[in-house]
C-alpha cells in the first residue's frame, strides 16, 4: 500500500489530495438521489397538530413543503433507489464498486421501522448487484454521508480500493408525524422535528484519473462537550422515534465554531472564501443558514458566490440533505465544470465535517431530464 | 512501519459501586482502562470509532461514539483552532464490527492522519419483545491501536458475505400497540426490540468461517501451520471450539475470553485479545489471526504480524 499524506490541521483530521499530477487523488464520480413518492405540505402538517401551536413553521423556516414515503416505502427502499440512479449516472458497473458503506440514521426495512442486523449495507449490495464489495455500516447522525465519504478517499487516497459507493435512505418522517401529536407551543424541544422530509442520496467515490480536479480537501471533527443538544430515542407516541433538540443552543454553538474551522479548511486548501462557487450547507432552517453565512463574512470578511439552499421543497432530509442539494444543482446544470464547491456537514454531536472539491466532467452526464 | 495494538480491556462491570450496565457506561469504564493501561491521556485520541449494537436506549443519534468522547474528556472545552481534536462516530457491522473498525483505523493510521486510534464497543438488553432474555451478556470493551516502525502490524484484512443466509439471523425494532382503556398522557405503545435466530445459524457460521478463513490463506499464500495465534470472535457458545476443530488448530494456539467475560457479543474481539495479552501468548506470537463471523453471514478477517515490517 502506498504512503500517502495526511495532516492534522489544528483541530481537524484531514486528508488532502495529492498535487496536480499524482494519479491517487479522489473525485466524487457520480451522485444519485430516490426522492419517495408523496409530498406533504408544511400547511397541512401543521393542520394535523394534536394541539393548537400558533408556530408558522414555513416563515420560520422556509420549508413550503417535503417528501414523504408511500405505501412500500422505507429507508432500504430509497437507498437502493438512490445506488441505482447514481450507478446510471456513472461510468461505473455494480460489480465496480469495492465498498460500500450504508450511511442512514434511519433503517427501516420490512415491518422493522429500524434493523439492526445484518447492517442495511449488505442488503443494498446485493441489491444494485455490488456482490464484491466490502461493506459495514456507519451511524454519524446528519453527518453519516460525508463521513462516509472521508472513509472512502482515504481507502482510495492510500490505493487499497479503486472506487467506493455511500449511500443512505431517510425514511425519518415519522419523528415529524410523533413530534406533531406532542408539540405545543415554539419552544417545544421537538421543533426541529416538524422540519425533516425523506430521501435517499448515493454517491460514488473514485480515484482521479490522471491528476484531474476532485477533492482537495475533507476534514472531520467532533465537538463533543455539545453531544447531548440533540437526542433521537424511539418514540412511546406511535412507531418511529422522536428528536429532542436545543435548537438555539446548538445553533449558536455550531455557527460559533464553524466560522474558524471553515477558515482553516479554506487556508489548508490555499483559496479564499470568495473563491468558492458554491457552498451547500447542512438544510436546517432557511434562517439558520442566512445567519450562518453572515458569521461567515463578518469573521473571514467574504462570502462565497453561492449559498444553496432548497428547504422550500425537501425540508431536512437528514443525512442526505447535502447530496440532495448538489444532485438538484447538477441536473439543473447550475454547477458547471470547473466550479469549486464546498459541502459543509453540521450534526448532532456535534459533527462538523467539510469537503472541498472542483467539479470535473461529471456534469455532463446530468441535466438530460430539463 | 504498521498498525500496532497498543491495549485493549474489556470488562462487565460498569464502573465502581457495579452500577446498572449501560452501553455507554460499560463502554466509558472500558475506555478509561485502557487509557490507563497504555498510559494514555483521553485527549491524545484522534479517531474514536463506537462498534457497539445493542443499548438499553436504542438512542438513534447522535452517535454513542461522541457521547463517551465527552464522558472520557476526549478534547473538550476547547476553542477549534490550533487544538487536538478527535472525531467520533459509530461503525456498525455486528460481531464483525470491532474488525471493521481496525480495519478503518489502521487506514488513517498508514495515511498519518491519525496518531492514535480508539474502538470502543459495549451490549446490553435492548428492551426485547416478549419473554427471554438477549443471546448475549452485557459487555463492554475497547482497543486503541497506534503506528510503530519497527513492526509489520495488521498486514492484511479480508470480508466475506455470504447472502444466501442473511435470513437467520435479523433483528430490529417493531412497534407495539397498547390495547385497552388508555389513561391521558399514558404511552400508547412501545418500540420492542425483536432478535430472530433461526435453526441452523450456529453451524452456517462455522461453515462460512472456515471457507472465508481457507480462501484468506490461500490468498495470502499462508499455510494455517503458520498463524502462532487465532483470536476468533465468540460469536456463540461453541463456536471457537468447532472452528479450531475444522481449521485443524491446536487448542494452545487459540485465544479464549475468561469465563467472567463468555457471551461478550460486539466485544468478543477485544474480550478474546485481552486474554491472550494477560497469557503471554500475543506477545510471543509472530502471525496472529483476528477472526469474527456474525449476521450477514459476515465473516471479517485481519492478520496481524509481529514481525519487522
């Protein structure tokens, strides 16, 4: 196996590809995403409260509505809907990928709203047909799809494997549906519940060819003197779970000790915040994010072109609301090639993880459908 | 220059005063053992992987991982900027987690992102469905591993699924419905762990074991005359013992978990290499096979040298 380098950046745990020219750098090579086939709307969810609440969700959080699951539908379900539309927009066959890493907070499969064993991941390869990849499961709430990611490129980064798959399917609208029967007023801790929807999103990692663009730089770190401001515990109120949240609290600890931790990826990576194209946060709260990218400017004294934000039609799909966001903006061909953007990972924990990387050819293969 | 095991401790007792054993309680006392064994401060942890299943809680985030990283005072309070952080997750693959897990860190360790690597894993009742108790005992345990440039390390790993018996072994939570007059605040149900094992489970994995374990070797160009050491998963009762038997291992080449610690589940790894540390025997060993089979049917397998690299 190659030595490859690493660094530790500060607080972060970091991999950094490899200079222009090195054939073991990393590239997101595709991404799919399986939205479930019903809607519900931010007015109509609120119309089904147990109590009357006075909250106006959508203001609050510019979520105009969400995807929820039909009959039939579940995590496992839009996870293997999300492999196959990413394997479609790939150049790689099933039999390509050589891990594959289940990502879902969520993991309803069958009559179980959350399997435990075997893990989702076996069930998904054999599924898109991926019958020798090594796979195992990881739980890193909100997080989970962009850890997967970090694991991959450093697998692929150090060239044990060629090309990998994440993928994760959120069938989490239930904490919605048992936080609605509970909720009373704004304060309530359930909050941030009313805001999820479901989706599945899949992404597949590979190595650049030839010392093309791809991921400059990822990086992970875990806060953890703030790891019990959110809580997911099955629910006693109907099947599924409920999230308990300090919203405010987390908000503000995060966008605190995000700014310097942006700050230092984009030193690491020798750009300037400017100089992103795009920047896809963690989908909260419309507001959230405007608040957070305000700290952004006034701490780094630039804003990126682009903040994406696309609450109005999927609320919080949870782990997969980045992939979500980048998969809506490559098939309306609004990332270009050449475009440098910037995943920002915030969850419970709290996790924070960023991705930085510059768009390759892979646009092409999108945006057919519009 | 490889991965080196540093510690590893695994215990069922959650700390002093014994107690109630939750995952993360028996996980947290698991830590802080072997941080004391090595000599280690939590702080100097980069990577923190939970490869625990079952919690009393079944809490679904965040992960367990970031909750004992602040239990151990693994980097805490302190500004994002020019410190030492640890990221933490958990890492799910059953009995084969702990495995997984190695795997994982011994990839960041050989990139030098990480110095120090934890696993941790821990088990308890997970509030079952119905009468009966958890096939396994509370447990915990944790590993930490480290980079050494005088030694081979963990050289080589291989996975094995075999789907043909994914339906012997499944569990999950399933909703169930309080009937009757229900009282004004009163839960209207519960979420209940269900844990399904079909006949035949126990000797499928024996089987799936010994075939991973040949094609391994035989991979590796390795006869089974020259692993020193076979450190299998206890993944049930019996099972370490018709595993030597098939791979023609001699019972003083085979690492056994204490009594006290028998029924171990996602901890069978650790409780295994703990023992065989306290013996003696890892440390003369030159080739140490780590073995786990599970759900799935999972078979995970890492080869660990003691050799100069």
């Amino acid at each position: 196996m190659s030595e490859t380098r690493g660094t530790q950046p500060g607080h972060w745990l970091a991999l950094e590809s490899p200079g222009s020219g090195d054939s073991s750098g990393c590239r997101i090579e595709s991404v799919g995403v399986k939205l479930p086939s019903g809607t519900l709307t931010t007015r109509n969810l609120m119309d089904r409260t147990s109590h009357r609440t006075g909250i106006q969700l959508e203001r609050l959080t510019g979520i105009h509505e969400r995807h929820v699951v039909g009959p039939g539908e579940t995590s496992l379900t839009l996870a293997v809907g999300a492999a196959r539309d990413c394997l479609a927009h790939s150049q790689h066959q099933p039999a390509d990928i050589e891990m594959l890493i289940s990502t879902s907070i969520t993991r309803s499969k069958g009559t179980s709203w959350q399997s435990f064993e075997p893990p989702l991941s076996l069930y998904l390869k054999q599924a898109i047909g991926a019958t020798r990849a090594v796979n195992f499961d990881i739980s890193n709430a909100c997080a989970g799809m962009l850890t997967g990611v970090f694991v991959l490129q450093d697998f692929i980064t150090r060239g044990e494997i060629g090309c990998g798959m994440v993928v994760s399917g959120e069938y989490i609208s239930h904490l919605s549906r048992n936080a609605a029967k509970q909720i009373r007023s704004l304060y309530s801790k359930q909050l941030a519940s009313l805001t999820l929807g479901d989706a599945g999103a899949a992404v597949i990692v590979e190595r650049a060819p030839g010392g093309g663009p791809g991921i400059d730089v990822i990086g992970f770190t875990t806060l953890a003197e703030h790891s019990r401001l959110c809580l997911a515990f099955p629910s006693t109120v109907g099947p599924g779970a409920q999230m308990y949240t300090k919203s405010r609290t987390l908000q503000k600890a995060a966008i605190a000790d995000m700014a310097p931790l942006v700050a230092e990826v984009i030193g690491e990576a020798g750009i300037d915040l400017a100089d992103i194209d795009y920047l896809i946060p963690h989908q909260t709260s419309a507001r959230a994010i405007h608040q957070a990218t305000q700290e952004f400017a006034r701490r780094l004294g630039a804003r990126p072109k682009h903040v994406v934000v696309n609450l109005e039609e999927y609320g919080n799909t949870s782990s997969t609301t980045l992939f979500v966001a980048l998969h809506k903006y490559l098939e309306e061909r609004r990332i270009r090639k050449g475009d440098r953007v910037m995943l920002l990972a915030i969850a419970s924990g709290i996790e924070i993880g960023i991705a930085l990387f510059t768009v390759d050819d892979q646009v092409e293969r999108y945006g057919h459908a519009h | 220059m490889g991965t080196r095991i540093d510690a590893a401790s695994a215990l069922a007792l959650a700390g002093p005063g014994h107690r109630k054993p939750t995952a993360r309680r028996l996980a947290d006392a698991a830590a802080r053992t072997c941080l004391e064994r090595s000599g280690r401060e939590a702080g100097d942890i980069d990577m923190l992987i939970n490869a625990g299943v079952y919690r009393e809680d079944n809490i679904g985030e965040p992960a367990l991982a970031a909750l004992i990283q602040q239990d151990i005072g693994a980097n805490l309070g302190q500004r994002p900027v020019g410190g030492h952080g640890t990221f933490s997750f958990d890492l799910m693959n059953g009995t084969c987690g702990v495995l997984s897990a190695i795997r994982v860190e011994a990839g960041f360790l050989r990139s030098g992102v990480i110095r120090l690597g934890a696993i941790v894993t821990s088990d308890v009742d997970p509030e079952l469905a119905g009468p009966g108790t958890a096939p396994f005992r509370p447990v915990g345990g944790a590993m930490l591993l480290d980079w050494d440039d005088s030694l081979a390390g963990f050289t080589d790993f291989g996975a094995e699924t075999f789907p043909e018996y994914e339906d012997l072994f499944a569990s999950g939570l399933i909703w169930r419905e309080h009937h009757g007059p229900r009282a004004p605040g009163r839960a209207a149900g519960r979420n209940q762990m269900v844990i399904d094992e079909k006949p035949g489970y126990q000797a499928r994995l024996v089987d799936c074991a010994v075939e991973a374990t040949h094609r391994f070797l035989r991979r590796l160009e390795m006869g089974m005359d020259e692993v020193d050491l076979l450190v299998p998963a206890p993944s049930s009762p019996g099972f370490v013992d018709a595993l030597r038997l098939r791979l023609g291992v001699p019972g003083d080449r085979v690492a056994y978990v204490t009594e006290d610690l028998e029924g171990a589940y996602t901890t069978g790894p650790i409780a295994a290499l703990q023992a065989a540390t306290k013996s003696g025997r890892l440390g003369e060993a030159r080739n140490t096979l780590m073995l786990a089979a599970g759900a799935g049917v999972t078979v995970v397998l890492a080869l660990y040298r003691q050799t100069p690299p």
